[in-house]
C-alpha cells in the first residue's frame, strides 16, 4: 500500500494532479464542444418529443455522473479513514459539492423536461424520488463537513456518513423503486438492443465523457485549491508561492 | 459479552431513574398522532388511509427526537470515554446501548401504537401487521440514528443536524413497512416485507454498530 502514501501526499499530489488536470480540461473543452455541437445541431429531433428531447444530452450525464460522484466520495472515504490521507479527506469534501450540483443539475432539467412531457414539473416518480433522496444524502455529507470548526475532524465525519450512505443507496433506490416507477425505463443500458437510434445515442456517450472528464477535471482543480489553503504554512507551498 | 449486560443493565436502570424523560417520546407522539384528525379531517374514509403514513411518519420522528439521549449525558459527563477506554468489545458496548434504547422508547412506541391507530380509524384486522413492522423497524431506527447521534455528539447544534443526516436512512424502512400494512389491510400476503424488513434489521444489525464505533472515536477525536 505504499503507493497511496506516495501518490496521497500532498506536496508530490500536488505535482502530478497539475499534469492530469491540464489533459483533462483539455479533452474536456474537445468533447464538450463535439458533444453539444451534435447533440443540439446535428442529431434529430425526437418524432414524440420533437426539440425537448435535447434536455436528455444534459439530463442523463448528470444524473449518471450524480451517481458516479457519490462513489468516488464514499471511496475517496474509505482511503481517508483507513489510510489517513488528507487529500482524500479533501477529495471527500469536495466531491459532495460537485455531486450535490450534478443532482440538482439532473433534477432541475428532469423537471424542466417533465413539464411539457408529462404535464407536470414534479410527480413522485421512483426515479425522481431516488435522485430527490440522493440530493438529500449529499446535502447531509455537507451539513456534516461544514458543522465542524475543524475540517479534519469534519471530514472523517463525513466520510463515515459517505460510506454507510453508499451501502444504503441500493436499498433506498430499489424500496422507492417498488413503491412507485411512472418514468420511462432505462433506454441506453439495454445493451442488445438499445431502444434509442444511434443517432442520439453517439452525441448521448460523447457528453457522457465530457462529464466525466469535466468531473475530474474540477475535482482535480478543487482539490488542488483547497490543498493548497489547507497547506498554506508548510514549506512546499511557500516554495510554490515564491516561484 | 460481559460489559454488554453491563452496560445494558446500568443504561436500562439510568432510564428507569429517568421517567419523565423516557415518557417524552411517548407523549409527543401521542399528541403529534391526534394532531392531524385536527389538520386534515376528522373524515372516517380519509383517516382511515393515511393512518399507516401518519403513525409510522410520527414514529420515526418520536424515535429520533429521543436519539440524542442515547449517547449525550454520558458524553457530557466523561463516562462515555471511559466506556471507550475500557478492554473489551467496542461493537458490542454500541450494541447494548441501542438496545437499552431501544427497550426504553421503542418498546412503549409499539404498544401504545394500537391505540393510536384505532383513534384514526385503522382497520383492526391489520393492527397485527403494524405491530409487527413497528417490532422489527424500531431497532434499525435507533441503529441508525445512533450513527447520527454518534457523528453530531462534540457539536453544540447536534440535534436537528443529527436528524437531517439520519432520516434519508429511514426511507426503505418507512417503505416497506408502510408497504406491508396497507397489504394487510387489503388481506394481500405480508410474510414478503417482513423478510425484507428482517434482513434489513440483520443487516443493520452487522454493520451499523461498526459505523457507531468510527463516528465515537471521530467525536472523541
């Protein structure tokens, strides 16, 4: 386990993130501007939802990537609870604030879609609901960080909710999911035979990357600023600072 | 398994010393209960629907406004921390308080429940199944919302945030027993929420006092 300490500690983190995130803005600006440019301009309108399917091109990556960041913050949990690593304590933190935007990112154009679709902005669908309850969690992953004067001590907390959080996650979606399903069911993981044309199913996976690309292209940018307030006193980062 | 019935015992004859705070639960969930015939309607068709919702709704509530007692006082005093110090099993400590929790505020919960659903009407041929959810949920309840409790215990705000954290946690239980009791009462078969209910407990059972544990010694820091 000794890469962890060595790629965990902040002053050599702080080093090869600097790469990474240079790379990752950079694919994120080509297949963000690929993606938006054939999701808006050159796919089809839907023959049922005519424009008001060009929502989905946002709407699914964030409610995928809404999901994928509460992983990387429970993981990013385990780390800083076993191994003690105060970037992975900072990676917690901050991806409860990306995740928290993702999810209300996916529940506003979800509501925005609804309105026209299904007549209403809000109906207490299991997948609406799922997302509502997930919005919950981070926002608790929040309260708890922030409740704390000291953020190391706020972190562990919050890494210990993380992480029940996410064993919990299942029960909840698959309980709310018996209680009451209205939305329409998956279109894209069918993988045999997807019940989306290709068409829309190319700009869909190229904004699917771009997210994920922009995801940890922010976490790396976020982490790297908080690194460096938290960090402010040591040396490296006067050595930094100096340059 | 010693300082299990240790700790059951001296936690179980604090809350006998204890009445009137132990009976606080109780009586807010007796009022809560009786507030919504006033909220609503005192309509017999309509009370009788929602009374599922509104007892398990006020039960969570009730149960996790007393959560706080479980760990603060003994926080407060140092003895908490000695607890900690002591040899022996950490999980197992964690476990005899929720039980002794448990046996103070959940157990009075169950029984006064009847009551309180036959008030808003409710069916009495599915009175059975309430109880049984509420036997089974009760102590995942205050499982889980002693992680709450154990994560908010060094902050001077802890009650409301404690809850904020815990209630998304009760989802599946709030569900699947809800689930189970309108099923009763349409005498559809409710032996499949019970299995799903008592996994549930088992499950909470082998895992949340771990989580207890970590978010004391974070506490204690």
């Amino acid at each position: 386990m000794h890469f962890i300490h060595k790629y965990g500690s902040p002053n050599y983190f702080y080093q090869w993130s600097g790469t990474w995130l240079k790379i990752l803005s950079a694919l994120t600006l080509i297949l963000m501007a690929l993606g938006l440019y054939w999701a808006l301009i050159i796919s089809p309108p839907d023959y049922q939802q005519s424009e008001t399917v060009r929502i989905m091109y946002i709407h699914v990556p964030s409610a995928w990537m809404s999901m994928f960041t509460y992983v990387v913050m429970a993981s990013a949990g385990v780390v800083a609870m076993i191994w003690r690593i105060k970037v992975a304590e900072i990676v917690v933190a901050q991806s409860a604030i990306i995740g928290a935007s993702f999810t209300l990112l996916a529940l506003v154009t979800g509501m925005l879609w609804g309105k026209p679709m299904w007549g209403a902005y809000w109906v207490w669908d299991a997948r609406l609901t799922s997302e509502l309850v997930l919005l919950f969690l981070y926002v608790g992953v929040l309260a708890i960080y922030s409740a704390y004067e000291d953020p190391r001590t706020g972190a562990k907390a919050a890494s210990i909710l993380a992480i029940v959080g996410v064993i919990n996650i299942p029960i909840i979606h698959y309980s709310v999911e018996w209680w009451n399903t209205l939305h329409q069911g998956p279109t894209v993981t069918k993988f045999d035979s997807p019940s989306a044309p290709l068409s829309m199913l190319t700009p869909l996976f190229i904004m699917f990357f771009a997210f994920k690309t922009y995801f940890f292209a922010l976490l790396f940018a976020r982490t790297r600023n908080a690194l460096l307030s938290r960090e402010r006193h040591t040396s490296w980062v006067q050595e930094i600072l100096e340059k | 398994m010693n300082i299990f019935l240790a700790v059951l015992q001296r936690d179980l004859k604090l809350a006998l010393r204890r009445r009137r705070e132990v009976a606080n639960p109780l009586v807010f969930f007796i009022i809560v209960v009786s507030l919504f015939p006033l909220g609503v309607s005192p309509d017999r068709e309509l009370l009788s629907e929602i009374a599922p919702g509104v007892i398990w709704v006020t039960a969570l509530l009730a149960s996790l406004m007393s959560m706080d007692a479980i760990f603060r006082s003994d926080y407060d005093d140092g003895s908490l921390e000695q607890l900690l110090l002591l040899p022996g099993s950490k999980v197992l400590l964690v476990l005899a308080k929720v039980t002794a929790h448990w046996i103070s505020i959940g157990l009075p919960l169950i029984i006064i429940a009847p009551v309180m659903a036959l008030l808003l009407y409710f069916p009495a041929h599915a009175i059975v199944s309430l109880m049984v959810t509420l036997l089974i949920s009760t102590p995942i309840l205050s499982l889980l919302g002693a992680v709450g409790v154990a994560l908010t215990l060094s902050l001077r705000t802890g009650g409301i945030l404690s809850s904020l954290l815990i209630l998304p946690f009760y989802i599946p239980v709030l569900i699947f027993s809800t689930m189970a009791i309108s099923a009763a009462t349409s005498n559809l078969p409710v032996m499949g929420y019970y299995a799903l209910l008592g996994a549930f407990l088992i499950m909470s059972l082998i895992l949340v006092p771990f989580a207890v544990v970590a978010a004391l010694k974070v506490s204690h820091n």
